[in-house]
C-alpha cells in the first residue's frame, strides 16, 4: 500500500528561518516601547475584554420548543409537577438526534473516500463495515425520531443542543470531505466522533434514568452498545491504517 505521509518541501516551522524567528521575536520586544506614545496597540486583553462583552450581552443559541400536541403538554405538564424540566430531555434528544443525522452522512463521505483511495492501491478497508455502521446510525436517527413523537415533541425541531452539535460537527465534515486528506486522517476524525457519540449515549440514559423512563433508558443502552462496537472497529482501523504506514 503506498504511504500517505511522506516527507516534503514544508516550511511551516520556525527551524527552517531562524534569522526571521529572531527578527520576529525582537520585534515583539519592541511593541512595549509603544505604549508611551499615541498610537493604540491592541492586546489579547483587548480581546478578552470585547469577548466578555459580548458573552453578557448575547441571546440564547436557541430555546426547546413548547410541545406542539396536547399529548405532549401534559405529559410535560406531569414532569413540571414532578419538580423535573422535561425541557432538559427534549434538548438532549435533539441533540443525539443531530449527531446521528451527522453520523450517516460523515461515514458516507468517509465511504466515498476508501471507495478512492482503494482504487488507487492505496487502502484495505472493508466498505461493508463501514455500511454496516452507517445502517446503523441511521436506526439510531429512527430510534429518536420515535422517542420524541412518543413524548409528543417533535424530532424536526432545532433544539440548542442540535444546533451547538451541528456546528461541532462541521469540522469533522471538512476533514473528510477535503480532497486532500488521508484514510488515518479521515479515520483520526471518525474517532474523535465516535468518542463524543458513545459520551453522548450515556448522558442521555442518565437523564432518561433520572427522568423515570426506564424503557427508553433500555432502548439507549442497546443503542449505546452498538456505538461502543463502532468506537472499537474505527480505532482498530486507525491503528492498522497508521501502523501500515509506519513499518
């Protein structure tokens, strides 16, 4: 298999201009010398400071919607009673449900990219596992879609936490959909999913523990083992791609 990591004109580092490092850093010196005159010079506490401001003066990301059938409100109702904030659970649930949606579509792009490189000689990996994981993130969008139409929510609504997830998971969008990039890189991201993914899992049986649905908790613990099979076949595959390249 021919190596994705190889040695190349990289300038990067600060080793390959010392003479500039060491111009820089003088430079850096200097700007002390600038607070006795006129000239503003902006600071990383300058930025810190703009930051809190705008930290204090920001709107909520987004809000959990009020329950849109009258099944829904009063089971919510029941759980306000109770002293629980049902609201907690339906952000969560909207949460796994975003990442799930994400999950079939990074390990599309991660497919699409083994389908690439093994025609060019370059990876062994079994595609059938892999569409074996994606079929199963996709039974696990199901499962959630289900469980928040029992609760009377409605699954197609952006929850805050959907919405912070979605933007999380952004990036590891970007790495594998980059024409560029390498199956170990591709599969270094996928970890970094399948961590939070399992995480997430078991959070979400806290909450359904907590909020007394003991059936539901008993549906995410089957999808929870599921995901931890999928943690251990990327890190399997990550260190066999890597492995390959290094001996």
């Amino acid at each position: 298999m021919a190596k994705s990591t190889q040695m190349g004109m990289n300038r990067t580092g600060a080793q390959m201009s010392p003479v500039d490092v060491k111009q820089m850093q003088q430079d850096a010196g200097n700007l002390s010398s600038l607070q006795d005159t006129q000239v503003t010079v902006g600071s990383e506490f300058d930025a810190v400071e703009l930051r809190l401001k705008y930290i204090q003066e920001a709107d909520p990301v987004g809000s959990v919607p009020l329950p849109g059938t009258m099944k829904g409100a009063m089971k919510a109702g029941m759980q306000k009673i109770g002293g629980r904030n049902p609201e907690v659970l339906i952000d969560k649930l909207g949460e796994r449900l975003a990442f799930e949606r994400s999950g079939t579509r990074l390990y599309e792009a991660l497919i699409v990219k083994c389908r690439g490189a093994a025609g060019e000689g370059k990876v062994n990996i079994s595609i059938d596992q892999l569409l074996h994981i994606h079929g199963e993130e996709a039974r696990h969008f199901k499962l959630l879609c289900d469980v928040m139409e029992q609760l009377g929510a409605d699954p197609t609504a952006q929850t805050p936490s959907a919405d912070t997830v979605g933007v999380a998971s952004m990036g590891i969008m970007q790495v594998l959909t980059d024409p560029r990039t390498t199956i170990p890189q591709c599969l270094n991201a996928m970890l970094t999913a399948e961590l939070a993914d399992n995480a997430g899992w078991e959070l979400l049986i806290q909450i359904a523990n907590e909020m007394g649905q003991d059936e539901m908790a008993t549906k995410f613990a089957e999808a929870l083992n599921s995901e931890e099979e999928h943690l251990a076949i990327v890190k399997q595959l990550l260190q066999d791609a890597v492995l390959s390249e290094a001996t």
